[in-house]
C-alpha cells in the first residue's frame, strides 16, 4: 500500500506534487515495463518547479515488449547507453520526492507501473494513495467545447496554446504541468 495509509496522515497541502510520466514496453503492467521516466517536483503553495528528474531504465523482457509501444517510445537500444537498472531509478525517485503526491496526465498507468516495481524490487512505497489527474481537470474545462471532439493530451495542447512533443516523456510532462497550472489557475 502506498506510504501514508498506516502512518499519520500528513498535510495534503503543503506536500510536494510529483509530476511523472513513463514511456512503457506496453500498457499491461503484468507484462511490458517502464523504460523511460521524466518528473518534475513541484511545491506548494504556487506549484513552481522545484526540480527535475529524468532517466532511461534498462529494460530487462524486450521480448514481452509490444512493438508498437516500443515504436511510439522511440526505443533503440543503441540509444539506450546511459540507460539505469530499475532499481536504482526507483531509490533515486523515492529520495528525489518522499512523501509526494503523483500527478500527471492520466497517472493511473505510472501509479499501476510504479507500484508494481516497487514491489518487484521489494521496496517501499514513497507517495499518497491519492492521484492528481490532470486529465480530468480538462474534461471539467472543455466538457462543452463543442471543438474538443476527442479530449487527448495533443489536443489540450493545441487548443490552450501549449507546446508538447508527444511521446517524449520530458515535453509530455512538462506540457500536462502546464495545462495543470492553466486550468487551475496558478499560471497568473
């Protein structure tokens, strides 16, 4: 379970939020893993980057990997050289943000991802139970925007202005921090 659900509960609003996104072998946490990670660490009480955090992790089931999540990632091996055990990228993550709460665009997938890592590795969980999904901050936004036929994280983009590279964890991350910062806000 994640760190805080059998320990006082600390104050929600003065905790960091760890903005997070994963490229993946595939979307089936049984299966496929987490290859690449991008973070931004952000305080309250104006959310300003405090700090950032990227890695490539060495994949260890190639052979379980989906070939066209490995397409959409930009996976070559010979690009992955500097690439970091998933242990190690997961004890620098937990020093990096302890005690955060995750966020990111649909964060379910990190947090199905990273729990199961950090089980595997047999190490303890270093965020809340609670998820900030800024997917669903814009669905709120444009739930009546008869422009937004398909809310996905390119569109949000293009239609609040924002550049994103997509499927480059780094400029997806930093791009769905600022859709956070627009829509709630915090941006003024």
């Amino acid at each position: 379970m994640p760190l805080f659900l059998n320990q006082e509960y600390p104050d929600t609003f003065t905790r960091p939020v760890l903005f997070i996104d994963f490229e993946l072998t595939g979307l089936d946490v049984a299966h496929h893993e987490i290859i690449e990670v991008a973070a931004l660490l952000s305080t309250p009480p104006d959310y300003t980057i405090a700090n950032s955090y990227y890695a490539k992790i060495i994949p260890t089931h190639t052979e379980t990997a989906d070939p066209r999540a490995l397409e959409v990632s930009g996976y070559d091996p010979s690009k992955w050289h500097d690439a970091i055990p998933l242990r190690q990228m997961l004890l620098e993550l937990s020093q990096f943000a302890p005690a955060c709460i995750l966020a990111g665009w649909i964060v379910q997938n990190e947090w199905n991802f990273l729990i199961s890592a950090l089980q595997q590795e047999n190490l303890p969980f270093f965020f809340d139970e609670k998820l900030l999904e800024v997917w669903s901050l814009a669905y709120a936004h444009f739930r009546n925007d008869p422009n937004m036929k398909r809310l996905n994280l390119k569109n949000t983009c293009q239609a609040l202005g924002i550049p994103v590279t997509r499927h480059q964890p780094d400029s997806d991350n930093r791009a769905t921090y600022e859709i956070f910062k627009r829509l709630t806000n915090l941006d003024k």
